[in-house]
C-alpha cells in the first residue's frame, strides 16, 4: 500500500535523519506508516505484529477508534488555555486516576520522567517538613526512572555516565530485591523510596514482595514515602490498573505515563492522602500539562482498559503467553505478570540479532539486554496473536540455535 500524503521516501526519511537528527537513538531500519489494534504496516506495505507497543504506549492498540475520536472531537473544539484556568477533561481525568488509585491527589505532567520529577519534589518537601536538611531518595540499582536531571539520578545506569555530570544531590541505590541493603539504606534522612514494582528497562523484572514489604515497613518506620513508578507496569499492563495491586502493599505515590494517553503524551503523579497536600501554589509546574486533548484521550483509553473483563483477559493471556514461550527450545525462563513479558535466552544467543530477525519476520518486539526478549503487546490482542506471535519466535530461535 502506498500512502499519497507520504512526500518522501525511506531512504530520504533515512538521509534527512542522519544529517539533521541528534544521534540519540539506533534506529531499526523500518518506517512505520500505519497502525491499527495490534498491527503495523510499514512504506512498503509490509505488516507486522506489533509485541512492543511503542514501549508499552498503544496498550489499547494502534488508533483505537475511542481515542481517535476523543482526540478529534476535542481538538476541534480546544486544544490548549494552560494551567491557569478550568478545563473539564483535566478535572474528570484526576477523579478517575485518584479515585481509582490512591484517593490523593493528582498532578500532569507529558512524560514519564516528568511525573517523577513531581513525586520527587513532593518526596523533598514532604522531608523538610519532618526537618530533614538533606533528603535522601532511595531507589534499586537496575531502576529506570526517566532522562532529566531528578529522574536521572534514581536511574544508577544511566547516572554513572559522568560526561553528563555532576549529578544531582541526594541519591543512593541497593542492590535489586536486596529487602536486608533497603532497610539499612533508609532512615531519619530518607525522603523517599522509589522504585518499580515490576522493572522494565532493565529486562522485565519483578520485585520481591519481601522486598517491597521490607520498603513499605522502612518507610513507616522512618516516616518516608514509597513511591512506586508505575509508568510502564500502570493502565492495566500487568492485569490490574495498577501494578500495586497485586502487591502486599499500597505506596504513598505512584507515576504514571505511557500507555495513559494511548499514544498521546500525557504523564501524571498520584498521592495518596498522606502526599496530597505537599506541594502548594509555586512548588511546581507545566504549560502543556493536563491539556484538554491529552487528558481526553487519556479518559477514552480508562474507559477501555479499567474494565474487569479486560484485566482477566491479560492475566489469562499473559499466562498462555508464558506458558507456550517457557515450551520453546533456547528459551531459559519468562518473567514478569500479566501482558509485561521478559524472555530469558540461552547462552550464546544474542537477544538484540533476534529482536533484529523477528522484525524481518514481521514481529517487532525489543531486547532490554543481551540475553532477554521484552514483550509489551496490546492488552486488545487474543490467543491467535499469541500464537502467531510464538511461532515467530520459535522460527527466528530455531535459526539461532542453529549457527
Ligand atoms: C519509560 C519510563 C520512564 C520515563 O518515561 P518518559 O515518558 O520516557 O520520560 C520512567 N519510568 C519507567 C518505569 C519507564 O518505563
């Protein structure tokens, strides 16, 4: 199929990106043009199935027809006033994120590093009141928080890159699932614990529930919050709205973003009663967040994704999802819950040259790491997709093993 609006080719797209892009990205070699539930068509027509989501964005699936009508219908109509006054989808998207969640309240933001950015403002001030003059935020070493200044000193990885230094004060990191190192970690000084309850960045790894027990009773303890960054776990991911409910325990905050605006940006910070009242008038802000078209999209993918029936599906299909992957051969374990999939791989086989070979399949999913597979599909997607899906996977590995 071809697109008459496309003005150019992919090897002029190919050409303009290498001479006028920064080069923070390794771009696979396809151009997307279309997308439709659990589909993706790229310039030469060639389709895919799409087991990544853009990074756990398009849970509801590509275009869904409820957000792109929510998307048009407001953009007629208002696209943007700022902060500075009432607007109605901000304020109905806040009761369904609180009341929903934690009860608190809520602020926007547009990305995921943004949302944390607010928790960890709220987490500082929160400290200072209990007279705390250095607050101290504790995270887990593999933890992925987001790319600016805050959110990147709770990212360990990405923090040791001392060409972007000096970074931010106030940051400490133990070992993940270690419950002993968090308790020791925090104390009279420590404003927060912030982690994920699910990792995914770093390859799809779950939390302890010691472990995230040892954080809530440490936080108590030293009158710290526990924020959980649920921007890649929340909006129905793992078989719940949220990743916490399937937890023992219930954090003070939880972020959110990605697949919250079902492919329109649109991030959000979520306290519980104990949290809602830190930041005051000045703490903080944002032109663009909680604009009328982001927090209408955002209402249209709830709609959709905070439905029982749909959060068993992706329990069940997580499990058939797993269950037929652990069957394969050069498969050495799955991990994670519900619809957020990480794949372990045998010695010698390179995770990035089969997420490279399935895409040449026409199976886009992403390798976190050298020896794990990420799956992130739609939470729309049945038992035949899964199925499709495997036997990809089982083909590409097959080839692998085979070298
Ligand atoms: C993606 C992600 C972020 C950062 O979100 P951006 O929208 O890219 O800023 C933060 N935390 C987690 C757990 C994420 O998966």
């Amino acid at each position: 199929m071809t697109d008459a609006t496309r003005e150019i080719g992919f090897e002029q797209a190919r050409a303009l990106e290498e001479r006028y892009l920064m080069r923070t990205y390794r771009r696979a070699p396809v151009d997307f043009v279309r997308g439709e539930g659990a589909l993706l068509w790229d310039a030469e027509g060639k389709r895919y199935l799409d087991f990544l989501t853009g990074i756990s964005v398009c849970s509801v699936g590509h275009c869904h027809p409820d957000v792109v009508e929510a998307v048009n219908e407001q953009s007629q109509r208002l696209m943007h006033v700022s902060n500075l006054f009432y607007t109605e989808p901000m304020a109905r998207l806040a009761e369904r994120l609180s009341e929903s969640s934690l009860g608190g309240r809520v602020f926007f933001s547009n990305s995921g590093t943004e949302a944390n950015e607010c928790a960890i403002k709220i987490a500082r001030k929160h400290a200072h009141a209990r007279g705390v003059s250095a607050p101290e935020i504790v995270s887990f070493e593999s933890d992925f928080h987001g790319r600016t200044y805050g959110a990147l000193a709770a990212t360990p990885a990405l923090a040791a890159n001392e060409a972007l230094g000096p970074m931010l004060a106030g940051f400490r990191a133990v070992p993940r699932n270690d419950a002993g190192a968090l308790r020791e970690a925090v104390g009279e000084g420590t404003a927060a614990v912030l982690i994920e309850p699910i990792q995914g960045e770093s390859g799809v790894f779950p939390i302890s529930d010691e472990a995230l027990l040892a954080a809530r009773q440490a936080c108590d303890e030293a009158g710290a919050l526990l924020i959980f960054d649920e921007i890649q776990t929340g909006v129905g991911r793992t078989g719940s709205l949220w990743a916490y409910e399937q937890t023992p325990v219930r954090p003070d905050v939880i972020t959110s973003a990605k697949a919250l605006g079902g492919g329109y940006p649109i991030g959000a910070c979520v306290t519980g009663p104990a949290a809602a009242e830190v930041l005051a008038p000045g703490d903080h802000g944002s032109t663009f967040a909680g604009g009328p078209v982001a927090t209408a999209a955002a209402i249209a993918v709830l709609d959709v994704v905070d439905d029982p029936v749909l959060l068993r599906r992706v329990r069940e299909l997580g499990a058939y999802l797993r269950e037929k992957l652990e069957a394969l051969a050069g498969v050495t374990e799955t991990r994670g819950r519900g619809l957020m999939v990480g794949v372990g791989l045998e010695e010698g086989i390179d995770a990035a040259a089969v997420g490279a070979d399935l895409l040449g399949r026409g199976l886009v999913v992403n390798a976190p790491r050298p020896d794990s597979l990420r799956l992130l599909p739609p939470l729309v997607i049945d038992s035949d997709h899964v199925d499709h899906a495997v036997g990809l996977i089982e083909e590409s590995l097959l080839a692998f093993r085979g070298r």
